[in-house]
C-alpha cells in the first residue's frame, strides 16, 4: 500500500503544472515546493524520465528564481476578478501567496494587486482598508519593483479614497520631491489635486456662505484654482500617459461641475473625447455630451 500511495502521489504531481527551480548554476529542478525559508528551500522534486521522486533541500542562494505552478482557478480569477466568485477565489490565493511575495518570480503581487483593484471600486470602507493593507505589504515586500511602485500609487489613491487627507498630502509631497519616475511623479500630483478637491469640498461644506465674507472668499478661491491648476498639470505635460492623462482631465471636469461652472465642464469633457477617445474617462465624459462625437485626434 505504501508503495500504492507513493505512485498515486507521483502520478498527481506529474499530471499538473509543476514549480520550477531555476538554478544559479543554468540547472532546473522541477516539482512542487513544500517549503521556503531563507535558510533552505523545501522541494519534492520530480527525477528526470518517470523515476519517481525525490526530497531536495537547497539553500537559496544557490536559487536564482523559480516559476511557481498555477494554482486551481488562479487563471480564471485574475482574468474575470469582478465575478463575485472570482474574487472570493483571489481572496483565498492572495492569503496563501502572500508569503512568498519576496521569492522571484512569485505573481502573489499580481494577485495582490488584483484583488486591491476589485476593492477600490467597490466603495466599501471596509474593503479599501483591506486594499490599503495589501499595496502597504506589497509597496514593502514584492520582489517586482514595477509591482511596488503599483502598490505605492495604489496606497495614496487608499488614502484620499479613506478621507485621510493629511496623510495623502504629506507622502504625495514626499513622493514629489524624492522620486523621478515619471509615473510615480503623475500618481504624486494627481493625488494633491485629489486631496486639494476633498478640502475645498470640505470647505464649503463647513462655509455655505463664504462668497458673503472677503476672506472666506479669497481662500475658497486660492483652493479651487490650486486644486483645478494641479488637474490640468498631466494633460499639458504628460499627455504621453494617456490613462493619468484622462483621470486628471475628468477630475478637472469634476472640478468645474462642482463649482456649477457647467459650460467650463462641458468644454473640459470635448477636450477629454478628442484627446484621449479609448479612454475609461471619454466613456463618461460622452456621457455629459450625448450628441456629440469625438473629433479625430491629430495622428489619426
């Protein structure tokens, strides 16, 4: 019977998707990894030609990375994460993954990412603190750096979302000054505009009347126009990055609807259809123009 259990088990593991060591040396060792630690890497390797398998401890640094086997569902969860089901699945494979988010070439960023994403849009408060703690664990441990710049923009757009408005002015300030990727610099600003818009949101709601008091009057006006000069920076200087492009140009529109500036608004959601048409944010600014068409972009 042992012996029953053991081809059964081999069978199993050879009938999957199988990890893959790859070797500082050029070498892969292929199986399933039980284990992994800094001091050694657990591994049930699978031998060469069917000869059943064996128990491999490694030390790390002889490891240069390893392709880690799907798991059940994790396709079909990253490609569908708004079916309810799916994002129950990414849930469950974020907590067994997350572990591991140091090891190369690990994708529980990518599922990490994922699932914060889905979170966001919901709207829940409950539910962007938990998006804000996995771009915070991901931000800190991803062995990716694209997927840590991610989880840092991620973690600001968090905060605004969470009204933690302080916070998000001071680290977008801090990411403004130290940080040259262009992306991340995008991200800074457009989160200052956002946090400029909660307080002058905050602002009238705290001053009904402020355009009866000259100095409530000037204040409100110094925030607005800071507020709308930071959503229009993007689409003047880096119109090359089209989707932080559009997020700011609508924030500019919503800028203006809010101050009842309805044909600035309408203006700004013309400029958004012909300069960035494929956009998410086109799609709703086509919305406020129902009888109009986008007018042909200049390379096109």
């Amino acid at each position: 019977m042992p012996h029953l259990a053991f081809a059964a088990l081999l069978g199993l593991t050879s009938l999957h998707a199988q990890d893959v060591l790859h070797l500082q040396d050029g070498r892969k060792l292929r199986g399933k990894v039980q284990r992994l630690a800094s001091q050694s890497i657990a591994m049930l390797e699978v031998l060469p030609g069917g000869r059943g398998s064996a128990q491999r401890d490694i030390p790390p640094d002889q490891v240069a990375f390893i392709d880690f086997a799907p798991l059940p569902g994790e396709a079909e969860a990253l490609a569908d994460p708004a079916n309810a089901a799916m994002e129950k699945r990414l849930l469950e494979l974020w907590q067994e993954k997350s572990v591991n988010l140091r090891w190369p070439s690990n994708n529980a960023g990518l599922i990490g990412l994922t699932l914060a994403g889905q979170s966001m849009k919901s709207g829940d408060p409950l539910l962007i603190e938990r998006a804000f703690r996995i771009y915070s664990l991901i931000e800190k441990e991803d062995w990716d750096e694209k997927r840590r710049d991610e989880a840092k923009r991620g973690r600001l757009r968090c905060l605004i979302q969470l009204k933690r408005i302080d916070e998000a002015i001071a680290e977008a300030q801090k990411l403004a000054e130290s940080d040259e990727e262009p992306g991340l610099l995008l991200e800074a600003g457009l989160v200052l505009a956002q946090a400029d818009f909660e307080r002058l949101k905050i602002f009238e709601k705290d001053h009904p009347r402020w355009m009866e008091d000259d100095e409530l009057a000037a204040a409100r006006t110094k925030l607005y126009h800071q507020t709308l000069d930071q959503f229009l920076q993007a689409p003047l200087f880096h119109g090359s990055m089209e989707d932080k492009a559009a997020e700011s140009l609508w924030g500019a529109v919503q800028v203006h609807l809010f101050a009842k500036e309805n044909r600035a608004a309408l203006d700004r959601a013309r400029d958004l259809l012909q300069l960035y048409p494929k956009t998410s944010q086109a799609a709703e600014a086509r919305k406020l123009l129902p009888s109009e068409t986008p007018a042909p972009s200049p390379d096109q």
